[in-house]
C-alpha cells in the first residue's frame, strides 16, 4: 500500500459516517417499499428510528456520481476506468455497466445476440467449473473489465459461467438512517377542474391522497469500506489503491452533488465527513482523491490490469428464443479457439 493511505496498513474496516439535515425546514421524505411503507424501527431502549436510504439505493447513488448524463460517458475525473458500453445497432448509446442493476450481469450485456463479452469472460474463468471459485482469479477478470464492481459486488447468475456460483461481495457499502422521528401527515388533491366526479380510474375527477414524511433529531449517512476484502483479492498495490480512492472519491462527491434524493428529500452535510475507524485516518480532500485516481489508473494501464482499450463496447440486439443457445455455443467456442492459438 502506498504512502497515501499507510495509515489504512493492517486495518480491515474504513467507517465514515457524516450528519445530514434537510437543506429547507425540517421535514424528509424516506424512502418506501411497496410492501412496507417507510422503514421503521425501533432501538432497544424505544428509540424511533427510520431508514432514509437504504444500501441497494446508496450504493446506485455512489455509482451514478461517476457518470455525466450529459455527455454518456464517465466524468472526466475517471476517464481511462474500465467499463462495459452497450450500444445499440445504430451506435447510438444505449447504457452501461456502471448503471445497470446487475453491472456486468445485465442482459443488454450477456444476453444478446452479441456474445463476445460472455465469451471472454468464460475464456477468462476458465477452470472454475468444478470446485472452489478462484476468487482472485474472478476479481482480476472483473477489474479488467469494469473497475467499479470490484467496490459494490457482482453476482454473475449464469449456469455456463462456473455454474453460476461467481459472486463477489460488496466491498463498499454506505446507507443513511434517522434517529427519533416523528410523523408528519399531510396530502392533497388532484383536481380535475372539467369534470370533478369524473372515473377516477381512468384518471378522471378530483382524487384525493395522502403523504407521510418525517422530522428527525438526527439524519446520519454512514459508510463501510471492506479493506480486508479488496486486500484479499491480491491485485497489487496500484489497484488496491485505486479502489480505495475511487470508493472515497465516490463517498465525498455522493455528499457534495448527489444529496436530492427524491423531490421532499433533499439534504446537505451539516458536518464535515469524520473517521470513526482507524481514528489516525484523515479523509484527503477530493482533489487530492482525484489526483490518486488518475496517478493510479495510469499505472494499472501500464501493468494491463485494464482491457485495451478499457472501453468494452456490446452491441445490443435482441435474440429469439430458438437461436439463443445456439448462437452462445458458437460465438464461445469460436472466441476459446482463438484464445488457445
């Protein structure tokens, strides 16, 4: 490890954690789930509490904070990480490993009638059909392909790929969480000034709704780096390095830009970003963070950690049922071919 972060040498966890507060009167919106409503719980000694954000939600925030909408590329912080572009037949942009549910196990990457990433991602873990996953193995091929799911996991769910069993565990993790609620409820109408006591099921006439949100003493946002586990997968120096960077760089940006996280639910940090573990650890500021980020990818390019060019690009094209496997079969063994020449 390089001297930017020896103060992390032999510490499994890095935890941050910073306080946040609405950046307008006092009143959030937390997340809902379909089932649930808002997530409430209450703490051994009868503390409300409540999930704002959960960690599936935090870790798509992380990634998103990587990625410029506008241009359809990675911000220009990043540029030269490997990722996987999906296009679609026209060559227009269609999306991208970073932004997919599933990163590289996204259809539009592996299901396709474009095969070649399947293909070398097979050839890459070959071996692994039996017995034990070679999880270094599957980390190296995973980095040179899409450097950002290293840091929040992957579960390659495919029976020709080792028999499905290629997962990695999530290395960076982070959820947001507020302490001693209070509801607050309100609503509103929506009104239809034509026809007020139109069919309301075809979006007619006036329709009444409620809303809940919540005032909280306290809203933290914490963070979880596995150091343990990106030391595990024995990449080197350089890449363990950038990994850590890269998961600081995404924690300081995700607090800095990407706050707004539902229209009644923006936030801002009321506080500085502190270390709760190892203590003697000091967060760089995101300049800093930024210049390790590229000093890192440079030399993970000059070692070919990366593929080349680090862009992989797939061409989107919908496969029929019947011709699925077949066309698999083909595009593999002829890729293996070419591999073993």
């Amino acid at each position: 490890m390089s001297t930017e972060f020896s103060a992390l040498q032999g510490v499994s966890r890095l935890l941050l954690e910073a306080e946040l507060k609405p950046v307008q009167g006092e009143r959030f919106q937390p997340t809902g789930f379909a089932d649930l409503g808002p997530a409430r719980y209450q703490l051994p000694d009868g503390t409300e509490m409540l999930l704002v954000e959960s960690a599936q939600s935090v870790a798509n925030r992380l990634e998103a904070v990587c990625w410029d909408e506008i241009t359809g590329q990675l911000i220009p912080e990043l540029d030269g990480l490997s990722l996987i572009v999906v296009k679609r037949q026209d060559g227009k942009p269609l999306t991208n490993s970073l932004l997919e549910a599933h990163r590289i196990n996204s259809p539009y990457i592996l299901e396709g009638r474009d095969q070649h990433v399947f293909a070398m991602l097979k050839r890459d873990v070959v071996g692994m059909e039996d017995g034990p996953v070679d999880i270094r193995l599957l980390a190296k091929t995973v980095f040179k392909y899409d450097t950002n799911a290293i840091l929040h996991g992957l579960f390659l769910a495919k029976p020709d790929l080792a028999g499905g069993r290629l997962r990695l565990a999530r290395a960076l993790s982070g959820f947001i969480e507020a302490r001693n609620v209070r509801a607050v409820e309100s609503g509103g109408v929506k009104n239809d000034r034509v026809n007020p006591s139109g069919d309301t099921r075809q979006g007619f006439g006036n329709v009444p709704f409620h809303r809940t949100e919540f005032t909280a003493e306290k809203i933290g946002a914490f963070f979880n780096l596995d150091l343990a586990l990106l030391r595990g997968y024995a990449l080197g120096d350089e890449a363990t390095d950038l990994l850590i960077a890269l998961a600081l760089f995404k924690i300081r940006r995700f607090l800095s830009n990407g706050l707004r996280l539902r229209t009644a639910c923006d936030l801002e940090p009321r506080n500085s970003l502190a270390v709760t573990r190892p203590s003697s650890f000091v967060v760089p500021e995101e300049k800093t963070v930024v210049e390790t980020i590229q000093t890192k990818i440079a030399a993970c390019r000059q070692q070919q950690l990366f593929a080349a060019p680090p862009i992989t690009e797939v061409i989107w094209e919908p496969r029929t049922r019947a011709s699925a496997r077949t066309k698999r079969d083909e595009d593999i063994e002829g890729n293996e071919g070419d591999g073993e020449e």
